[in-house]
C-alpha cells in the first residue's frame, strides 16, 4: 500500500464526517489562532518600545526631578563638569492645545536648545522648514501629527511652515499664545516624549511664557556605554530622593522582564487551549476507530497490516493538524492585525477628542499666568508628555512555523492511541461486529 492509498482512506472517512471533522478543525485552529495573534502581539510591542527607546541612544540617561522647582542652571553645571559626560540637554515640558484653521491637537509643550533638539529623533533632518534661533522670541518647531492631525486623516496638511498658530497651556496658567512656526519635524516618537505631537521652542521662550526658572528633565549622554551605569549610580547618590534617574538599558530591561512574563502567561493560556484541542482530537478519532471496526476488520482480512491501520488513522491526525494549523495562522495573523488597527484607531480617536476644547479667546497674551507644566505629576504637570505606545504585530517566519508545527505535533501526539488501538484489533473481533 502506498501513501496516496492511505491517505486517500484517510480522507474519504473525514469526509464523510463533515460537520465533526470541522468541529475538530476549529479546536485546533483556536489553540493555533491564540498563539500567533498573543506572540505576535507581545513581539510587536516589544518592538515598538525596543526601536522608540533604541532612538534616544543606549547611552543616554534620564534625570527627572522630583521637586516643583525643577533643576537650576547650577545642577546643568555641576552635571557638565562629571566625568563620562558628553552632553547635557535641559528641557522644559508642559501640556498645551495648538489650534490653525479650526483644528485643535493636544501637544506636548517642550522647551529644549536647538542644539540639544538635534539629539531627539526627526529633528536632525526636519520634514520641512529650519530650526528656530536660540533666543526669546516666539517661534517653534512641531510634530509632524501636529501639522497633519489625526482628525483630518494624518494625510492632509493643516499647519505650513511660516504659518502662525495659537497655542492655549493647559493646567494653572492657561495662557493664549500666537507661534510662527518654523519647522516641522520628521514623524517618529519615543516612549519619553511623543515628538509627533510636540511643540518644540526655544529654552528661554518655554521658560518665559510657562514661567519656569527650573528645569523639568535634564537629558545626559554618557562618553561610552559601559560609563552608563557608573553615572546613573553617580547621580543616585547625589540627587538622592529629589531627582529619578533612568537609563534606557534599565527601560529596556525592565519592558523586557514584563513582556516575557506576559508572554509566559498567555502562552499558558494558548498551551490549554491546544490541550483541550488534543482531547477533543483524541475522542473524535476513539469514535471513529469504534464506526469503523467492521471496516478494520475486512481491511484485515484482506491483508491490511496493523502498520497500514495505524497509518491511516495518523494521517487522519496529520490532515486535521496541517488544516487546523493553517486555518488558525490565518485566523490569528487577522485578529492580531484587526487588534492593533482598533488600538491607533483608538490613539487616533484620543487625538481627535482635542478637537472639543475651547478656542482660545484670543491670539494673543501677556506672558504672565501660572505655574509652568512638568514632565511628571511631582511637577504639577501632565501624563501627555509620554507617548502613547502605537505599535504593529510582528510576525516572523519562525512565529509561523513554529505554530503549524505546534497544531501538527499535537494532532499525531493526540492520534497515537486510538490509530495504536485500530491496529491491534484482531480481524475476527472486527468481524463480530458486522
């Protein structure tokens, strides 16, 4: 007997078992579909937070304060002379509207050198437009999300180099500001500050119109990488409970330590969903093998060997397996793609609801009114400086094989005993039951 023969008896039983041979399918497929949209899912965020991290530079280090106040231009002094430092970048962060041509977006405020704005990503090659002076006068840079604003598409340009804007602070000062813009920056974003959705202006214009004399973040790069965690221990013992520091070896690390226990857990919950698969598998096919001991017993009869009943009760198991593995990438790459379209249709919606604040009253203001916005609560200020995480599933050849061979593994494994059991019938036991 050769193997289109068995598999020809292989599938001629299956077939005429439509509706529970589907049902078996779909167990399997479940099992398969779970584990390709889960992995893909926690490697696409992995990923996303992996490449947004990796654009600030492995060895950079985040020093935030924890005070009202801020840093002093002191603490950028002391922190310029430390050994290992190859460059210091004081920001000023607050949380502000800006609204043109009837469109309001929610945007992270940030004052920061034009120097030290080259250091963050899609500055140093702007999209269009120059860098502003290093000087107090009103003019600023934005985000590309800022320039095509998610309510209208993210296709269609509502901000021009040149145009001016009106910017409305959040929080305590609230105040009204016109804003030349003169540049708008590449799309790209980090998981410390969502440059899509910045204003950027310069150090002295942020302190001015947030009334800050402090510091919210101060950004240091190391000389080298192994310098980084000598000066993160450095800077602990010197700010003590007033400042936070991180680096982002120590993000990373820690984003990796909770995606692989998140991984480890929803792999659990796909590893029972294959387990009830396989029992589901198990008893559809001890059924078969009890309909079709009349068959088994003239097949034997014939001359059929235990090796060729055993055969075509695995190959039953192996169709099921390459079926439902297949149906299930299929299944699981669709709900892993449909989940993250309705998570940035969500960040996109969260973007658009800036649309319903209130037009600034005026165009313009006095630089008085409140308390500058920091980069933290501790700081009065607002969680729209971090970003929001946007990410795709990331499927990968061996995602995708591993599952097809996960869903085949678990079908031969479940298949073993009952094709085991119809090949050790004996023919006239078979017989009996005609």
């Amino acid at each position: 007997m050769n193997v289109k023969d068995i598999f020809w008896l292989s599938y001629k039983d299956l077939k005429e078992k439509k509706v529970r041979t589907a049902l078996t399918i779909v167990m399997v497929m479940i099992g398969v579909a779970a584990i390709i949209a889960l992995v893909s899912q926690t490697q696409g965020i992995s990923s996303s937070i992996s490449n947004s991290l990796s654009s600030l530079g492995p060895t950079t280090i985040i020093l935030s304060s924890s005070k009202s106040t801020g840093f002093s231009a002191a603490d950028v002094g002391r922190l310029s002379s430390l050994p290992n430092i190859s460059s210091v970048i004081p920001l000023v962060i607050g949380s502000a509207y800006v609204y043109a041509n009837g469109q309001n977006v929610s945007a992270t405020f940030i004052g920061i050198s034009a120097e030290g704005a080259t250091e963050l990503p899609g500055v140093a090659s702007l999209y269009q437009g120059s860098m502003y002076q290093d000087t107090p006068t009103p003019s600023s840079v934005i985000g590309y999300g800022v320039a095509f604003p998610s309510s209208l598409g993210g296709a269609t340009q509502n901000v021009k180099v040149g145009q001016a804007v009106t910017i409305k602070l959040q929080g305590p000062s609230g105040g009204s500001y016109s804003m030349p813009v003169t540049g708008i920056m590449q799309q790209s974003s980090t998981s410390i500050v969502n440059i899509n959705t910045a204003m950027l202006v310069s150090l002295q214009e942020a302190q001015l119109i947030l009334h800050k004399q402090g510091y919210t973040v101060i950004l240091l790069k190391a000389a080298n990488i192994t310098a980084v965690t000598p000066l993160s221990n450095l800077l602990t013992n010197i700010y003590g409970t007033s400042a936070t520091v991180t680096t982002t070896q120590q993000i990373l690390q820690t984003v990796s330590s909770i995606i692989g226990a998140i991984s480890l857990f929803l792999g659990v919950v796909a590893g029972i969903s294959l387990l009830v698969a396989a029992i589901g598998i198990m008893n559809v096919m001890l059924i078969a093998v009890y309909e079709r001991t009349h068959e088994i017993g003239i097949m034997k009869s014939l001359g059929f060997r235990s090796r060729h009943i055993l055969l075509i009760f695995m190959m039953q198991a192996l169709i099921i397996g390459i079926l439902g593995g297949i149906l299930g990438i299929i299944v699981g790459a669709s709900a892993s793609y449909g989940l993250s379209a309705l998570q940035h249709l969500s960040s996109s919606n969260s973007t658009a609801t800036a649309s319903t604040a209130p037009r600034p009253g005026s165009a313009s203001a006095s630089r008085g009114g409140g308390a500058g916005l920091g980069f933290s609560s501790s700081s009065g200020g607002s969680s729209s400086g971090l970003s929001s995480l946007s990410y795709w599933p990331v499927f990968t050849p061996e995602l995708i094989a591993e599952a097809l061979f996960v869903a085949v593994f678990v079908s031969i494994i479940a298949g073993v005993y009952p094709a085991w059991r119809a090949s050790k019938m004996q023919p006239i036991d078979a017989l009996r039951e005609l």
